[in-house]
C-alpha cells in the first residue's frame, strides 16, 4: 500500500492546519458523507452535462482567431473567474522591499549556490513577509530558469541545509511557533537535484508566510494590510486565501526580475492540493509565469465542477471547512449545473504557456478523470494558439503522460506529489523551457 503524501505529512509536523483532506485519514477508503453532504464515486451516477465553449464569447459569437481570444474572450474567462472563485486582488504594492540576506553560499557540495531574501509586502518591518530560498546550478554562467514552489512547510524544514533560516509556522492554536527541523525520514522535502541536473534553478516559499491557512487567516496575512480599522471581512467578490498566496507568488515573481542570476523569463510554479489551485489561478492571473506545473488540484481547481465525483463546491464552502479560501461568491455556485463556465477554463487561460496536470489514479477525493476531460476541452484553445493539448479522450493509465504543451500525467497512487513524479517535472520544464531560445 502506497502511503499517502499528504496524511502522512500531518503526522510529520503535528501541526492540524494542514490540507489533509478527510479521506487521507484512512488510506483508500474515501468517506461516503462529508460536511453532512453525499459524496459519489461512481461514474454511472457522475449525471449528464455539457461544457460550455470555451471559444464563444458571452454575446455567442465564436472565437477563431489568437487575436480575438486574447482580446476578447480570455478577458471575460479571467473576469468571471476572479468575481466568483476566487476574488480580486490588489496590484502590486508600492512598498514592496527585497532584502537578500543570503547573498551566495556554496551548498549541496558544491553542486548549488544557495540565496535567501525576505520579500517584505509593506514599510512595516514586524508586516507580513515572506522568506524565498533559491538553489542556483553552481556552475551557471548565463540567467536560468527557475522553478518556485510554493509548500505547506517552512523552507527550513524542506531541506538538509542547516544555512537555512530557521522558520516559523502556524500551529493549530492560531499562532506561529518554530517550524519543526528537517526530518530525513519525513514525506515533505525540497527536491532540488533533478532540477539542478538540468540547469534549473530552485525556489521555495512557505504559504503560511503569506497569508495562514484558517478562516480568521484574514486578519494576519497579506490581506490584514488592505482592510480599514475594526474590518474583518472583505466584499463579495473579493480574495481568498487562494488568491492571497497567488498574489505572494507575483510578488516572488517581482524580486526575481530583478536578479541577474535568473532568468525571469522561464519562471515556473508548482504546488500540490489547494496549492495546486494556487498555481492554476496564480499563472492564469499573471501571465509573466512561463510554465505551471498543478498537482492534484482538485475542486476549485483543475477538476471539472460539473461532474459529481469526489469533492464538489458544496464540499468545499459548506460552513466548517474552506469557504475562506475563495470569494464569498463562490458560494453561489455549490450545486449549481449551469454555471457560464467550468474549469476547463481555467485551464485555458494557461494558454499557450505549458501547463501540467498531475493527479493519482486512487486520489477518488480529487477527481483525477474530471481533471483530464477538463484539459481535453480546454484542448481547442491550445490548438486555436498554435500548440498541442491533448488528442485523445480516454483516461490514459497511471505513469502514461499525454499532452504537448497542455499536458496531463497520473501517478500510480495518491493525493499529492510523489519522488517518481519530479523527473517528469524536470523533463517537462526542460522540453517547454530550456530548449526555447
């Protein structure tokens, strides 16, 4: 029995704020009933629907060319999808300050250089920030590439490195306490060497620095600094934490355009579970992002909402568990079947800039078949931009990557990432970015 990524990372740190999803507690035996709603794992009771086209504008005129698409109807797809999943963020702030600590360290016996810079998100000094750990390839004579991880854990406790600064994360009494030490027999661990080996670097953030992962998250992240005195709460259409950690991502994305050791050009991101929605939302919505790799995203994220299969929007906003992460609008739509739009476009609004999906074929919770049709029908936008998505539309096995720039790969096993999935990652980014000139 293959162990669960992300249940065996709660027994890892302790800490009871993580995503564990419910059904990880008993490795593939996914509850019936969650939150008080019926969960279906059956495909002849998933029901009947249609997908709304991805290339038809909202007046049901259809799209045929790259300049209409980008013009027109990507606009309204990111429009919609910032009104009523996941909220409105700001712009970048206008005091936003890079200090690098860490300049330049040998590491990884001379295979790495290691930086460390804290991203402060306002003038305040004891403000929200964020602390990003880069690993260059030590011999790099030109920028390169750079692939950010945004992770459940501090950066300290990802990796074998003791010039890491030590970190801090949120516990489950709602405050931050020392991040555990890095255990070289845990599940959760920066994974920098396949990368290295191909010329690419490596970065990590911890999400927690952002913006903390619990309903009154609001009041000490990233948001706390755009609310007015004694407001708890933001509008209707406004961000959740899903938008307030791709928010942090961009502004990783501004100190990196500013070191002449990377290429800020081919900067990609991954992220697992709500964080995979993260990555999803963070390069649809910031289209300097060059690559997007989302590992079981799930609902909210890359698995389609129509289908009624695992976790479904009611799941995720019912009143004990993740409203917070999106905008309150996204409540609107639990149950809804007639939604203007569904995931596959949100996967199209990655287009035509690489993107890989990632799942598990046993992660039943997440959906990994909703997943794939969700990318065989955002497909034709990828076609429309000049790229190929994916031309079949049977499941393919665990372990069979389909797909060209739109891309889509199921691990044999479960919710999260698994060792074996990060040379496909480092073959991915290497065939989409290292060979482009």
């Amino acid at each position: 029995m293959k162990t669960h990524f992300l249940s065996a990372l709660l027994v890892f740190t302790g800490i009871g704020l993580l995503p564990i999803p419910v059904h990880a507690q008993v490795a593939n035996k996914p509850p019936n009933t969650v939150a008080g709603i019926a969960v279906n794992y059956n495909e002849e009771l998933v029901g009947t629907y249609s997908l709304p086209d991805p290339l038809e504008l909202a007046n049901n005129q259809k799209v045929t060319d790259a300049a209409t698409w980008n013009k027109q109807r990507r606009p309204e797809i990111r429009t919609w999808f910032e009104q009523n999943v996941y909220g409105r963020a700001p712009e970048r702030p206008r005091k936003l300050r890079f200090e690098v600590f860490d300049k330049g360290t040998p590491a990884f016996n001379g295979k790495a250089t290691r930086k460390q810079i804290t991203v402060y998100f306002s003038e305040r000094n004891d403000g929200p920030k964020m602390d990003l750990l880069v690993y260059l390839p030590a011999n790099a004579t030109k920028p390169v590439p750079l692939l950010l991880n945004i992770n459940f854990l501090a950066n300290s406790s990802l990796v074998d490195d003791p010039g890491v600064r030590p970190g801090q994360v949120w516990n489950k009494e709602k405050q931050k306490v020392p991040a555990p030490a890095y255990n070289p027999a845990g599940p959760m661990k920066l994974t920098v060497e396949p990368f290295l080996t191909q010329g690419i670097a490596v970065a990590s953030v911890y999400y927690g620095d952002i913006e903390p992962d619990f309903n009154s998250g609001i009041s000490y992240g990233v948001r706390s600094l755009y609310l007015e005195p004694g407001q708890t709460q933001v509008a209707p259409n406004e961000w959740g934490t899903v938008a307030a950690w791709s928010w942090g991502l961009s502004r990783a994305l501004d100190y990196f355009e500013k070191d002449k050791a990377i290429d800020s050009k081919r900067v990609a991101l991954l992220g697992a579970s709500r964080l995979g929605k993260t990555v999803l939302w963070a390069g649809a919505n910031d289209p300097r992002f060059a690559l997007v790799i989302a590992s079981v995203s799930g609902e909210g994220g890359a698995a389609l909402a129509r289908r009624n299969y695992g976790e479904t929007i009611a799941h995720l906003v019912a009143p004990t568990r993740y409203a917070y992460q999106f905008c309150q609008n996204y409540q609107q739509l639990a149950n809804k079947t007639d939604a203007p739009m569904d995931s596959h476009m949100l996967v199209a609004l990655l287009a035509p800039r690489p993107l890989l999906l990632q799942t598990g074929n046993t992660d039943y919770w997440s959906d990994p078949k909703g997943e794939f049709l969700a990318a065989v029908a955002a497909t034709p936008v990828y076609n429309l931009l000049g790229q190929q998505g994916i031309e079949t539309n049977t499941l393919p096995a665990a372990s069979q990557k389909v797909g060209g720039t739109l891309s889509y790969y199921m691990h044999d096993g479960g919710h999260g990432i698994l060792p074996s999935d990060y040379p496909v990652f480092a073959e991915f980014m290497r065939t989409h970015l290292l060979q482009r000139k």
